[in-house]
C-alpha cells in the first residue's frame, strides 16, 4: 500500500503510471487530497483509496 501526496510534483500522471506498473502487486492511493474535485481526479487516474486530513460531509 502506497500513498501519493497530491503535494506531490505530477502526483495524478505518478498515481497513474505506478498503477499500471505495478496493479494487482500494491494498492496505490493519494493523500492530502482537500477537495471534492482533487478525489475525483485521483480516482480517474486509478487512486484506490484516498487520504484527506479532515472531512466535510
């Protein structure tokens, strides 16, 4: 299990290549992600799971 900052330089284009490198071996996710729209771009690029330091239903 990985997690990629989104602080991260070209954190979405990183997410994607390691998930196609190496899917099915790691879990790939990203972290510090503040917003609605920031999940949603990680998802598309293959993020499976997401970190966020606080939550606003």
């Amino acid at each position: 299990m990985i997690e990629v900052t989104m602080t991260t330089p070209d954190a979405l284009k990183v997410i994607s290549e390691a998930v196609r490198k190496w899917e099915g071996d790691v879990l790939f996710g990203a972290g510090t992600v503040l917003d609605p729209e920031t999940a949603q771009n990680d998802i598309l690029a293959g993020a499976q799971f997401i970190v966020s330091p606080t939550l606003k239903p």
